[in-house]
C-alpha cells in the first residue's frame, strides 16, 4: 500500500518540475531585470522584461539610464556568460538560471571604433640581415621600428611600406626596441647592456649611450606620461639582475635597484608611480623609483617568472594619444609642449582600471593574479597550461587576458577574476607572443610553425595567416589599430595593414 500511494504522489512532483522547466524557456515570459557595472554598482531599479528581450533592446535601456552618447556600446553578460542575441537565446538551455529571481545582467562599455580585420599579407619589407628580434609601433602610429640581430635598429614609412632610417651604433645583437609615451623617442637595449636613445624623424642617436649593465639588456621601460610629460626618464633591467633608472638627457644613471638574486626578465612602470620586476629568481618585487626603495616580494611562483602585464599597460603606452581619432592622424607637434589637458585625460583613462591588476607567467606552466600596489598574495592562481608561458598581456580595456604558451596553445582568461574561458588552438609548434586589437575584439598570435593567426575574442580563428619562411619572434599590433606588424628568422619583416571603423557600430 506505501508503494502505491507515493507513486502517483512522485508523478505528479516530476510533472511539476517538468512544467516549471517549460516555463523557464517561455520566451513570452517575464523576468525582474537588475543591471550592474562591473563593480556590482546597480543602474536604475528593477524592471520586468520579457525573456525575448534583444541586445538592442538592453543597449536602448542602459543609454537612456546613463544618458550617454548615442554612438556608445554595451556588452552584456549572464553568469559570465555574453548575451550575443538575446536573453531566451542565452539561458534556454541553462537549468540552473532561475528566472523567479532577478537575473543580475552585468554590462561593460565597448570601444566606440572598430578594428576590422585583412585576410592578406599586404607588404613584405626585407632589409635587415640578420633574425628581426622586436617591432614596435609609435603611441600614435606614425612610426614603426624595428630591432635585429645584424645590430641595427631600422626606422619604417609606414604609408609607404619602405625603409627610412637605419641606425647604427650597437656592437651586439638589438634585443628590445621601446616607444616613450610622447612618440618623440625610440629606446634600444642590446646584448652588451647597453641602451640607447633615437629620434624617429631624423634616425639620429639622441645623447650619448647609456652604459652600466655588465650582462644584456632584457626589458626596457618608460615612466608613464602624466608622471613624466617629457618623457626623460626610463628603466632598464638586465641579466646582470639589476634595474637601472636613466635620465635620458643627461644621459646619466639615477639609481640602481639591486635585490634580485638572479636575472630580471621584465618590468613595468606603473600609473602609481611603481616599478614591477619579475626574476629568474622566481619573485616579483615592487619598487619606489623615487626613493629607490623595494616595498614588497611577491612570491607564489615555482620557476622562473618569464613576463609580468598590467591591465593599464595600453593606457600607458598610447599616452595622450586616443586610437578613436586615428584615421584623423592626430599628433603632438614635435616642438611644441605637451597639453596638461592630454594628461589630464590620460590620467582619467588610467583611473577607470584602478585599482591596477597585474598578471605573471612562468616556465612552471602557471600564472598568477595580483593587485600589487596592495597584497603580497595572488587573487588567484591560473592553471591549465602544460608547458612553460612565454607571455601574458592584458586586452586594452583590461577585461580579458590572453596567454601563449610553449604548449602550442594560446588561452583566454577574465581579466577581472582570473576565470579561465578558452583555449585556442591551431598552431603545431611553441606560440612566442599575442597582442590585442585597440577595440579588444581580436587578438592575434606569432608562433615558431612560421605563421600568424588572427581570433576573435571569443576564441574563433578568424584568420590564417602564413607567409613567413621561418620563426616568427617579434609581433606587435599598432595602438590605433591599423596594422599588425611581424618579423622573425626570415629577416624578413611583414606588415598587414587593417581598417579601422570610427563611427556608430
């Protein structure tokens, strides 16, 4: 008799979930809305909505209650997960999503331009003889330089795809080239440790080379611009395992931190007035470059740390220069003084990633997350790797994080939480760097197979892109946008030059 009176009772419970889950996907139904920024700060009250509701609809909604221009743009997510077409199509297969509750929907602000990708090779540029070790782009894009093993740094017309200076004065193989945030100068680092200092619109050496490393040079730094508005001051770390401070113009060392106990393989200048240094020794240690003083070791790491990133890194490296008004070629004359209002805008851009995150990599097959200025523990700790990272760099708008690694692979991670996403495959061989579109929507990877690939930030290859005849060790994609740069072992290097969209999208 029990068994015959709890079976029905456990239909007519099954039916009950069975209709409750039928509801659930109702794309008529209702559902309380709350929207929230990334820092869990709501926007307006709850509202209903019906679960049909577009991504238009929602970018409607979120103008209005912001009172924003009418060009800006949203994304929007669920539980992490982008709503691309609309609610329905996003949790109509997601059980756990209750829709009697409110759906906390986060939105994030887009670029309001975009890179829009080639699927071509359109120059390639030989001229060096020896392997191209680095490339970079000016803040601004009117320059590109690049760096060679035939102890050359070569200046390029990036209009015409044609080589236009060739600088002469390093002994030894041109490991590092880097752009001052103003533009105006083009810092070298070599294997005999010495840096010097170019002039993009002559190709002249600037003052005298900057000696005092013992070993080669491994990164090189330029204090940001609303910290230094004439660009004089720079660091340099070495494999001597010191960090150099440099006044360009005097062309004299100001101080020398030394803590490290093995070589420096990176460092970043913080908008915080911070240098960050990460070691063979397996630390990273926060300095004050005023004081010359070390605040903490930041410890986690069970090998060599190769690379650390920070999420302002773009801002700090396009300075007052905005990648929206490129096609307009906007630049600060060479003779003028820099605007206080350039900075001022710069520092606000910088603002919006603050607190600052930063991100290390290492030969032990993982990273780590930090918010340095303030913890000497990791936020967390990111695992999936299975051979060494070589680089870890943030998107432009800080959101994503994108790694490579030997493993043949390059993986994609929250900028903000350190969740993994997706891994991206399709190279055969060790994966050397990524860089970022300005706009975050694509990233592209250099590999040792000889090829570029271009993805979207989702993690869909968009573009293969061969044409190399050997390694690829140098990429870089320009702040505005315009074009992805590459040279490797070939000597050779290739120039894809992309559009860029500044209007409504």
């Amino acid at each position: 008799m029990a068994k015959s009176d709890t079976a029905p009772k456990r239909k007519i419970k099954f039916k009950e979930e069975i209709s409750s889950k039928v509801n659930i996907i109702d794309e008529t139904k209702d559902v309380l809305i709350q929207l929230k920024d990334e820092a869990g700060e709501t926007l307006g009250s709850t509202f209903n909505l019906p679960l049909n509701t577009s991504v238009e609809k929602l970018q409607n909604i979120c103008k209005k209650l912001k009172n924003e221009d009418d060009r800006q743009l949203y994304s929007f997510f669920l539980k992490n997960v982008e709503i691309s077409t609309s609610l329905y199509e996003t949790i109509k297969d997601d059980r756990t999503i209750d829709c009697e509750s409110v759906l906390d929907i986060i939105y994030q602000p887009q670029a309001n331009f975009k890179v829009l990708a080639v699927t071509r090779c359109s120059s390639s540029i030989p001229g060096h003889a020896g392997a191209i070790l680095d490339v970079q782009c000016s803040p601004d894009g009117r320059y590109l330089a690049s760096s060679s093993g035939d102890t050359t740094v070569r200046f390029w017309d990036v209009n015409t795809d044609t080589p236009q200076f060739m600088c002469k004065g390093h002994k030894h193989w041109v490991l590092f080239v880097a752009w001052s945030p103003c533009g105006r100068k083009l810092a070298s680092g070599c294997k005999n440790g010495l840096v010097m200092i170019w002039d993009p619109t002559t190709g002249k050496q600037i003052g005298r080379p900057l000696s005092g490393h013992s070993k080669w040079i491994m990164s090189i730094v330029w204090k940001p611009l609303h910290l230094d508005g004439s660009s004089r001051i720079l660091a340099s770390s070495s494999k001597d395992a010191t960090i150099r401070i440099w006044d360009t113009v005097l062309g004299t060392c100001l101080m020398i931190l030394s803590s490290h106990l093995q070589s420096v393989t990176c460092i970043r200048w913080s908008g915080a007035n911070l240098i960050y240094s990460s070691s063979q020794d397996r630390t990273i240690k926060v300095w004050q470059p005023d004081k010359g003083t070390l605040c903490r070791t930041l410890e986690g790491h069970g090998h060599w740390v190769n690379h650390v990133a920070l999420n302002t890194d773009y801002v700090m490296r396009t300075g007052a220069f905005d990648p929206a008004d490129a096609n307009k070629r906007n630049r600060l004359d060479s003779s003028s003084q820099l605007d206080g209002l350039l900075i001022k805008n710069l520092t606000k851009r910088e603002q919006k990633l603050c607190p600052e995150k930063m991100v290390s990599c290492s030969d032990d097959h993982t990273m780590s997350l930090w918010q340095p200025e303030q913890d000497k523990k990791p936020l967390c700790k990111m695992v999936g790797h299975q051979q060494a990272i070589n680089e870890a760099v943030f998107s432009p708008d800080g959101r994503l994080l994108a790694s490579a690694s030997f493993d043949k692979s390059v993986k994609l991670w929250n900028g903000v939480s350190g969740t993994f996403i997706v891994t991206l495959r399709g190279h055969i061989q060790e994966v050397y760097q990524v860089c970022w579109s300005a706009d975050s929507r694509m990233l592209c990877s250099a590999s040792a197979d000889s090829t570029l690939k271009v993805w979207d930030s989702k993690g869909k290859l968009l573009y293969d892109l061969p044409g190399h005849a050997d390694q690829v060790y140098a990429l870089d994609w320009s702040p505005d946008g315009q074009r992805v740069v590459s040279g490797g072992k070939d000597k050779v290097l290739k120039v894809l030059v992309m559009m860029m969209m500044t209007t409504s999208l």
